[in-house]
C-alpha cells in the first residue's frame, strides 16, 4: 500500500509542475500539449498503447488503452487535463504543497488528483491478464467546451465508464443540464422627444423578466425530482440601447435554464413562448425573437446497472462504510458518456477549491480512490462480453 500511495502521490506532483491552462479561458494559455506528453509517456512505459486526438492543433486529448483478450466487458476511465487560470491562484499554482494532510495545487482537486489516480489504478490492473479493454480518455477543454470528451466518442467507445470529477468520494449517479437562449425584444428607435415615433424595448422587456421571475418561482414548486431537486431558470445578461437620448430598438436577454431528466431545450423554449406570447396577447407593441443557443443535455444511469453496483461494493470495501448515492447540481461529462450509450457514473476526490485562490486535494481520498478505481476496472473487464 506504501509503494501504491507513494506512486500516485509522485503522478499527481507531476501533474501539477505541468502547466495546462484552457486557452478557451485564458488568452495564450497554454493547453494541454505538455501535459498529455508526460501522460502519454508514462502510459506507454506501463504498456499502454496510446492515441493522440487532436482536431483543434495545441489541444489534444490522450486515448490510452490496455486490450484484453476480448472476452470481457470494456471500461473507460475519464478524467480532464485542462485546468482554469493559474493568474486566479494566491501563491504558485504549479508548485504542489503539503499541509495538513492535503496536497495544494492548481489542479489538484479540480481534476489532476482523478487523472493520477485512474494512471495509476488502470496501470496495476493491466500489468495482470485481463479478459476486457481499459481505456483512459485523458481529455482536453472539459472546463470550457468539452470539445475533448465529444471528439474521444466520435472513435471510441465502451461497455461502461467512470467520470472522475471530484465528488467527495459519493458516488453520483444524475445532474442537471443547461439550456441557454437568447431574447429579444424588439422596439423601435426614435429621437427621446418623439413619444409618439419610439417603442422602448427596454420597458417592453420589463414585463417579461417580471414574468420569468414568476416562472422560476412556478419551477420551484414542480415535483422534485428524486436527487435533483427542482429546475430554475434566471436572466445572465442583459444589453440594449444606444445612447440616453434615443429610444431603444431592442433589448437583448440571454437567459439559462437548468434542467432535469426529460426536459430538453424544446420543451424549454416551448414554456418560454408561452410567457412571451402570453405578454403579446396584452400587447400588440410587444414583439419578440428567440434565438436557441447551447444546450448540455441533463445525466442519469440506471441505479441497476452493473457499474453502480461494482462502485458501491468497491467503496463499501476499501472504506468500510456505504458510500453516498446522490445527484450533482452542475452539468459534467457524464451526460455526453450516457447520451453516446455508455452507462456511466462520477465518482472523486475530497478536497476543496475549484476554479478558487486555493485548491487541494486530501491525501486519504486520493489513495482511496485509487484502491477502489483498481477493484472496480478489476471487476468490470472480468465480466463476459455479451457476443449474442
């Protein structure tokens, strides 16, 4: 257990000396490029085969893999390389620290502890015969577009998968998705003394925030769902106007919507033409567009599946307490996992600081989650494929 704490300890050190800023963050980062170097070498001297995907140059994504003998079931293990801005971090983010049982970091938490942990756990189980593949998908931009992750699932796939955010050692098994849209209301310019030329996007615009703080307060008193509570809805940005003395031709609200199991940017926006349409019906003066932009679909896995229960079990064993089953307010890659048909469930780190001044990682919870990532892969590629 020493040689095992020790090695992944010495991985995640590596990782966080690397740095990996999102250039899709932070102008002139510098990607992933180093960091999937050292990934890729380090998994090649552990046996791994290793695939270099790359449709954006400077933002690769490592796919390594150790075959079996094809008789068993494939897992994949997911974990990101990028990580947000050294520039947010008090001190040097890239110089990893020990205190109090912690290891300090840019990346530590949020996510380099999961990708040195599924190294680390994925190369001890392919040092032994093993009847099913493991596949790691060390991806790139999961913390701006997620480009990574798509761009692995349009070659590759697997039986099951563990996304390996950092969770607090709970195994979660739902969260929410997002939809993002864009209003406008459409006035009409005019001089600030003609009243009777000018339409005011901006006060017509009044009654639809009005009306969407009403249905947000509707949402909250929707059928929760199980471990995921309620959805909401809020106004982000709002912009219009040319100068004070003008009246104003439209005015722009981009909204996001947080959604649940079964809801999806159409039936979002099915909901959202109703209120505007509610409006228009009191006011012939009120016109409007709406324009769909991103949408992340929200995640679930099956409480039966196989993955699930080999998680529970691996975590009961190496804990010795049964680990929490919960769901996830924020949106991760799990959902583009499970919409590609992979069962899949995220399972991390304890620790604190993402995307904050300070960040880490407890040393106990990485050292776990490796024994417990190794019990799982273990597992999963024993069980026969089915070739029917």
């Amino acid at each position: 257990m020493l040689e095992d704490h020790d090695s992944v300890i010495t991985v995640l050190e590596d990782l966080i000396r690397i740095d990996s800023s999102n250039p899709g963050l932070v102008s002139g980062a510098p990607g992933e490029s180093r960091i999937a170097d050292y990934a890729t070498a380090w998994l090649t001297s552990h046996g791994f085969e290793c695939h270099r995907l790359e449709e954006t140059s400077g933002r690769p994504s490592i796919v390594a893999i150790s075959r079996g003998t094809g008789t068993g079931r494939s897992i994949m293990l997911n974990g990101h390389l990028d990580t947000v801005s050294l520039g947010s971090y008090d001190g040097d983010g890239l110089v990893p620290r020990h205190r109090d049982g912690n290891i300090y970091g840019r990346g530590a938490y949020d996510m380099k502890s999961g990708v040195a942990a599924i190294m680390v756990a994925a190369s001890k189980v392919a040092a032994r015969p093993h009847a099913g593949d493991i596949i790691l998908a060390l991806v790139a931009d999961e913390e701006f577009a997620s480009a990574g992750t798509e761009e692995v699932l349009r070659h590759y796939s697997a039986d099951c998968a563990v996304v390996v955010e950092p969770s607090g050692l709970d195994i979660v098994t739902a969260h929410r998705g997002f939809a993002w849209f864009d209003i406008t209301i459409h006035g009409r310019a005019a001089h600030g003394s003609r009243r009777d030329l000018g339409i005011d996007a901006i006060v017509k615009a009044g009654a639809f925030l009005t009306a969407l703080g009403q249905h947000d307060r509707e949402l909250a008193k929707r059928t929760p769902h199980r471990m995921l509570g309620t959805a909401n809805i809020h106004a982000s940005v709002i912009s219009g106007g040319e100068e004070q003395s003008s009246y104003p031709a439209s005015c722009r609200i981009a909204l996001e919507r947080r959604t649940l199991p079964g809801e999806t940017a159409a039936t979002v926006e099915t909901e959202l033409r109703a209120i505007l349409d509610s409006i228009a019906a009191d006011d012939p003066e009120f016109i409007y567009s709406v324009h769909a932009g991103l949408e992340r679909n929200p995640f679930s896995v099956d409480p039966h599946e196989a993955i699930v229960a080999s998680l529970i079990a691996a975590a009961e064993h190496h804990s010795g307490t049964t680990p929490t089953v919960r769901g996830e307010a924020f949106w991760t890659d799990c959902a583009l996992l499970a919409d590609a048909g992979i069962p899949t469930v995220l399972f991390g780190v304890d620790g604190g600081g993402a995307h904050a001044a300070e960040e880490w990682v407890t040393i106990d919870s990485l050292v776990l989650l490796t024994s417990i990532l190794e019990e799982v892969v273990t597992h999963s590629i024993s069980k026969l494929r089915d070739l029917a």
